[in-house]
C-alpha cells in the first residue's frame, strides 16, 4: 500500500467509475464508505460514486453521462467494454468507451475485502497512473 501510495503521490487524480454490476441499464456501484472507494482514492483515482452515502451505490446512466469519468473500471472479466455496452448502450457515446479506458478488475480482488484488496489496489494504480510504475519511474 505504501509503495502504490508513493508512486501515486502529488498526481492528478482520475475520474473513475467503478462498477460492480450492471443488470438491464441499472449500474451498481460502491458508495463513498466502502472499501473500494478508498482503494480507488488510494491508487491515485476519484471515484465518482463517492457523492452517494454510504457503502452501495446505483448511479444512474444519466449521471454518468453528467459527470463522465475517465476510466471505466468493471468487477469482471472478459471484454467488460462490450458488456457494459449491452447492459447500458447509452454509455457508449463516452470518451472512456469510445477510447478504450475500460478495464476488467479481478472480481475476487475487488469484491471481498482482504489481503488481495491489495493486489486491486496496485492494479487500479497501474491502470490510472501507468506513467508511475514505468520503468526508471521514481
């Protein structure tokens, strides 16, 4: 944690959405208590669901369109892109999408707080800050 945290240090945070299911165009999300919105602020991100209280989380499309982040982070595996874009075609039409920023994050990394949380944090990290853990990076 401490070494994600140094790498992280004094750069810009990025908007992120992380997302833990998706059902029919309802998005699920964590709330600004839960663990997983602090392993996003700690990996260098902001984690736009941290406006709602709490640990869950249901932003709607429409928020998101509102207030688009700049990674798209998904608790699954596969192409998480294509799913979201089934499970909510609206959100195709953002940069994120549109440009790739869309990553997988190991379900069981993310989603059971323990050790591995460690390993989505560092993988969160060299996702948002890839310039950080570069060979030769401070």
């Amino acid at each position: 944690v401490a070494s994600v945290r140094q790498k992280t240090a004094g750069r810009t945070p990025r908007r992120v959405l992380l997302l833990i299911g998706i059902d029919n165009g309802t998005l699920f999300a964590f709330g600004r208590d839960a663990y997983a919105s602090e392993v996003v602020r700690l990996a260098g991100g902001e984690n736009v669901t941290d406006r709602f209280a709490g640990d869950a989380a249901q932003p709607s499309v429409e928020t998101i369109l509102n207030e688009p982040p700049e990674v798209i982070l998904v608790a699954g595996e596969g192409d998480v892109r294509a799913q979201l874009v089934d499970a909510a075609p609206a959100l195709a039409g953002l940069r994120a999408v549109q440009e790739g920023r869309v990553y997988a994050v190991d379900p069981d990394h993310i989603l059971r707080a323990g050790p591995r949380t460690v390993l989505a944090l560092e993988a969160i990290a060299r996702i948002l800050h890839p310039e950080a853990f570069a060979a030769g990076a401070a």
